[in-house]
C-alpha cells in the first residue's frame, strides 16, 4: 500500500456508551484501541478501523457527554465516507432502516453511488460503492458480513471559502493531484486504496463552523516515518510559510499539527509504530491503555470515566 492519504479522522461525540454501540454494533467496525485523550485524560479516545487498525481506516472520537452541538460551515470537514463493496449499498440501506439510521437517498459524485448517513450526534458520513472492494479483506468479527464489511475510508469532503491555497498544500505536501471538478467541488486523489480522496468544496460566504458533537476534530495524514514527516513539515515551511507544532509522541503514531489555510485542522502521522505495540494484535481494544506517564493514574482515571462496560465490542 502506498504511504500516503488519509491516517485517520477524528471527530467530536457525545455518549460514550452511545458512539461506541453505533461504531461497532451497526457499522461493523472494530474497535482497535480505547484509551484516553492525553491532553483530557477524563476523556475516552476510541480508535474504530479495520482488523489489524491499518492507516487509511482509523475513525476516532473524543466523547464529551454534555458537549454542545457543533455546527456544519467554513474551515471545516463535511463529510467522512468510507469504501464499501459495489454490490452493498442495497444491503447497507436495509440494513439503515431496521436500525433507525438517519440517511438519505443515494447520489452520483464523480460517477460514484454514495450513500449519505449520520451518526447519532449528526457527524455527516457516507457510504461509496468501490468497484473492486469486495477483493479486499473485510473485518468480520461483528455484525455485519465480511462481504459486506467497510473497507477503510474513501476520503473527506472540506467546506471552504477558497480552495487553491489548501489544494496547493495537498499536491505539493501529500502527494495529490487534481482528478476532476464537478460544479464548485474539486477532487484531489493520492495513490492510496484507502483514504486516497480529499473533495474541496468551495463555498465563499458561508459561515464559519462552530466545533461541537457531530463535527470533525481534525484531518491526519500518512508520513511513513519520522524522515517523511520531517519532509513535509519542510515544505510548510519553504512553500506555503506555515509552521507546524513540535512533534507529539501519541504511543501509535507521532504527530505535527499546522491550520491549513481554509481553516482545517491538519495532523500529520506517522505509521510507525502502530496500534499492536501495546497489546496482541488479537486483543486489540479490549482494555484501557494508558500512555506511560498517565499509567500511575489509573484508578483515578478509570474511576472518572464514564462505564462502557455494558457495551459489546466484538473482540
């Protein structure tokens, strides 16, 4: 696989218990890691992505209980979608309507079906018919089918008030090229299989996006080490004059944060080393991980978390 595109997308939730129940017992994820925010340690952080939690298929959520509803608008992702066979999107839309999913009907972009949803808080998702995604292997350790399964993502969509600047940044940075346009949507694409879609919508005048349940933290994407990502943090710098953060050791990856110029947030992670380096990659997300320095405080940590003990993660 190519190392580049989406790492991963994180987004904001309410219920812990609530986020956890759609992600894995109606999408069909697999929960890959539970740990807590290491900025907010009161604060679960829940990796979703494929069996082995592979770069390109990571959905990941802080879940606030009481955080206020955000609200969709400029500087901002608006929409996540993932790859899912092209025979599926029948199956799925059933599959919607016995679980009381919010969605609409299908639509054509870019001469692809896709399937628009939401989450229980409002996050804009879709789903995209891929030909040639049933070839790839599909986490079956859930509910839903593995010929069925989700397949990683299919890329974001960001709502901005200009997009040359950030498409500049996508093509000379991470390695995208402009593959089409459809009205004031332009499509970037990566050599990647998954996450390999960034959709620029230009949408001058619109209102500012207001962070809250239901909208997007920020945007990763691959570096596939250190060498990499100092590469690209570089050319920020010597092309487009923008400084990243000092580099943040995450446990799974490690991570520069910069504010693209429409206002997005972006990360860039690297793959190394990966989620199995705590636990058995058989065992992933059945317990609490800790970052070192957070490990001597574990029983005041568990005991502020909310209990999601109830709720079944397939192992």
């Amino acid at each position: 696989m190519a190392r580049n595109g989406i790492h991963h997308v994180t987004a904001i939730a309410g219920d812990a218990r609530r986020n956890l129940d759609f992600y894995v017992n109606v999408l069909g994820l697999r929960l890959v890691k539970k740990t807590v925010n290491f900025d907010d340690p009161g604060t679960y952080h829940f990796y979703y992505g494929d069996e082995a939690g592979q770069p390109g298929t990571i959905l990941t959520f802080f879940p606030w209980t009481h955080v206020a509803p955000g609200r969709l608008g400029v500087g901002e992702t608006q929409e996540t979608s993932f790859r899912v066979p092209e025979r599926s999107l029948g199956w799925w839309t059933e599959r919607f309507v016995q679980k009381g999913v919010r969605h609409e009907a299908p639509v054509t972009r870019f001469g692809e079906t896709a399937l628009p949803f939401r989450d229980p808080d409002g996050m804009r998702l879709a789903l995209v018919a891929v030909p040639g995604a049933e070839a790839e292997p599909g986490w079956a350790g859930g509910d839903v089918p593995a010929e069925h399964a989700i397949r990683g993502f299919h890329g974001v969509s960001l709502m901005l008030d200009k997009a040359e600047r950030t498409a500049a940044i996508l093509t000379d940075v991470f390695g995208f090229a402009e593959v089409g346009k459809e009205g004031n949507v332009t499509r970037l694409k990566a050599d990647a299989e998954t996450g390999g879609i960034v959709d620029l919508n230009e949408v001058g005048g619109f209102l500012p996006g207001r962070p809250g349940g239901g909208t997007v933290h920020h945007v990763a994407f691959r570096a596939a080490d250190d060498a990499s990502q100092a590469e690209m943090v570089e050319k920020l710098v010597a092309n487009h004059g923008l400084v990243t953060t000092e580099q943040k050791d995450r446990d799974y990856f490690r991570s520069v944060y910069f504010r693209e110029p429409g206002g997005v947030l972006f990360e860039i992670a690297t793959d190394e080393p990966g989620f199995a380096v705590d636990e058995p990659a058989e065992a992933l997300g059945q317990a609490l991980k800790l970052p070192r320095l957070l490990e001597p405080h574990r029983d005041r940590i568990e005991a502020v978390l909310p209990d999601v003990s109830g709720v079944r993660a397939a192992a």
